[in-house]
C-alpha cells in the first residue's frame, strides 16, 4: 500500500499537510530520508495496542525508506504528561521509570524494526539530565503562561476553579524540546497530543530548523469503550499472552469494531467491509485473530481461538490456571481477591462482588466478607468474569 494511503488511514489531522508532500518528493530525489518523530514516556510497565497505533503509522514510514526516530521519555515521564487530566499527576523516581522501561523496545519490537541500521532510538534523559535550574529557565522563555494556558485540560481545571501546577506547563516545552534536540521532520503522536506536537514546531522555528510535520492519530478506545489505560484495566497490552490477547478483544462491544479494525490490523478496506458486513461474533473473531497474528505468529492465534472457544463457548475452564500461595488459611473474600492479584484494591474487589461478577469455585458471590477457608492438599478457584482466574491455597 502506498504511504499515502497508510498515513490517510492511520491519521486524524495533519498540520503542514501542504508541505508533506513536498518533503516526500524531495526526500526521493536527495535520497535523504526524513526523520519521524514518536515518543513514548515509560508511566506504566505496559505498552498496549493504543500506543501501536502511531507505532505502526512509525512502521509504515520505515517500510517506505524514511527513519523512526523512537524516544523513549525517561526524562519526560518523571514529570507525567498531564494531558486529559483533571489533576496533578504524581511523580516518578528514577527506579519507577527504569523499571517501567525495561521491557519498553522488546515490546515496540513486535511491530518496529529496532536494528540501528534502519531506527533510531533516543532516550530524552540524554538532554534533560544535563540540564541545571538555568538551563530549565532558559527552556521555560521559550513559551507563555497565556499560550500554555490555552490547553484545552488546563483551561478545563481553570474554568473548574482547579490548581494548574507550574511544573506540569512544562511538559509541552520539554516535548517540544526533544523535537529540535532531535530536528524531527515529522511528529506523530495521539490526536489528546496536539497541543504538545505544536509547541515542537513553535520551538524549532525558533531554533532556524525547519518546522516538523505533525501528525496525530485516532484513539483507540478499550475494550469497555472508555480512553484505553492501565487505570481502567481495559487496555491489551503488547506483551499480553497470545490467549489473553485474544480473549480481550472478544470482549470488545459490535460498536467499537469498525475503529479496531481500521488501526489494528492489517486488512484492507475491503476485507474490512466485508467482515464487517458478516456475523458480528465471526467479525470479531477475525479481528482478534488478525491482531493476535501480528504480535504472536500465526499459530498462535489459531491456537488462541481454540483455547477461547474451549472455555467460553463449551464453558471449559483452561487447563493453565495460575496458582497463588499465601499464609493465611482463612481470608475474607474482599481481601482473598486482592491478596491473590485478581484486583488492585479491595474497594475495586468490593465492586465486582456487587456487580455479580465474582465466582469461588464456580459459585457466585457478593458478600465481600465471606470467609474463605484455605489449606495446603487443595486450592480455591477464584474467578472475575471470563479471564481472571486463579487457583487459591495456604502454605
């Protein structure tokens, strides 16, 4: 497929469309190719298929000859993008960042060459750590607080009468500093990142660079229809299993598929048309295999699709259940959940006990303060909805 046709398919709005093409023609003819820009700052262990959208958009341009320049924002993440936040994020140490990044281009490795023939990778810490409290005023003239005060979440917490914190109008100069610090031809990030895109093209003018292309991507929402994040738990990670991976996008809703299959896969927009002309649950099917596919192999998707039939459709339980051991011999059942890892906190365990959707070896229950007896001969199955199931015991 021609690039093109990719960007058209994978972008929301391009700013300095006028000029891309241009750039493009000229790029041929000095066989000089040009330098995309994407950062991706290390908040969370996860990187999930909402990050792979612009990573794959990345992919495109480097199939077409042109240079990802990946940032991985270690320098960046310390402060938190404060985009789409009603609050100030809290902040990250060093061990919190290296230990979210560890894992970081082993997981964008499924879907972008990372040879250093054909990408770049940058961490931003390369710059920002050298910076002293100077350096950090001279970085801050390079905007006003009128012009950062136009983000739409800051405007939004302004009109709210909620505090907009100095340090966070940093982070668009600091994402816009990595621009000219990189001299990026082009910018790609979430279409929540256009601000920030802006402020790069701003800066590089003012450092006589040639002011970056940027282009911003759809969100793809989660499997429950909201922003997909880590909070919500309604994100597929790239370094899920290819089972769990499948079983997630099964339980997406009709409604979100047309978008999953426009950013996700690799279908053309015939195929797509006509699967989504088809059965929903077959549609879906097709999705998830296709996405399970490019991350995992073909095997493995088909081996994912008999797995989730096994279990859901004939109500199976899968063979490779998760065991956890703890101390205690009898727990109340609120705390059992999150003692075994099935929830983060026992106010969440308290919500899906509510919301009918825990089971203890098979049998439904609601009251977070059930007793539940634990010995060492023999476990207790733990269940939240389909996925989420763990073999229970004391040691």
């Amino acid at each position: 497929m021609q690039l093109q046709n990719l960007v058209q398919r994978f972008t929301s709005d391009i700013v300095g469309e006028e000029h891309f093409e241009k750039m493009l023609v000229k790029s041929a003819a000095d066989k000089n190719p040009l330098r995309i820009k994407f950062g991706i700052d290390p908040t969370f262990t996860d990187v999930h298929l909402g990050h792979a959208v612009p990573i794959r958009l990345l992919r495109a341009f480097q199939d077409h000859g042109h240079l990802p320049v990946l940032i991985i924002g270690d320098g960046t993440a310390r402060l938190g993008d404060p985009t789409g936040r009603n609050e100030q994020r809290p902040p990250l140490t060093v061990d919190d960042v290296a230990r979210n990044s560890a894992t970081y281009l082993e997981q964008i490795g499924t879907i972008l060459d990372l040879d250093p023939a054909k990408c770049e990778v940058r961490h931003n810490s390369e710059w920002f750590g050298d910076m002293d409290f100077f350096d950090a005023l001279k970085l801050a003239s390079q905007s006003t607080a009128a012009r950062l005060l136009e983000r739409d979440d800051f405007k939004k917490r302004m009109q709210q009468n909620q505090a907009v914190h100095l340090h966070e109008m940093m982070y668009p100069l600091m994402q816009g500093y990595d621009s000219v610090m990189v001299e990026a031809d082009v910018e790609l990030g979430g279409n929540d990142q256009l601000f920030n895109l802006h402020m790069g093209r701003q800066m590089q003018e003012r450092a006589g660079q040639r002011p970056q292309i940027c282009m911003t991507t759809p969100l793809l929402l989660g499997t429950d229809g909201r922003k997909m994040s880590k909070t919500y738990g309604n994100h597929v990670g790239l370094n899920a299993g290819a089972n769990d991976m499948y079983g997630k996008i099964m339980s997406l809703s009709d409604d979100g598929m047309p978008l999953w299959f426009q950013l996700a896969t690799t279908l053309t927009e015939d195929e797509m048309s006509t699967c989504l002309a088809g059965h929903p649950r077959q549609a879906k099917d097709l999705l998830a295999r296709n996405i399970v596919e490019q991350i995992h192999g073909a095997d493995a998707a088909a081996s994912a699709a008999e797995a989730f039939v096994q279990q859901f459709a004939k109500n199976e339980l899968p063979d490779d259940i998760d065991e956890c051991v703890l101390a205690q011999s009898s727990v109340k059942l609120a705390s059992l959940l999150k003692d075994a890892g099935l929830v983060t906190s026992t106010s969440e365990a308290r919500r899906m006990l509510k919301g009918g959707a825990v089971k203890v070896n098979s049998e439904a229950q609601s009251d977070p303060n059930l007793l539940v007896e634990l010995s060492s001969s023999g476990v207790v199955l733990l269940q939240i909805g389909k996925r989420r199931l763990v073999n229970v015991r004391c040691s």
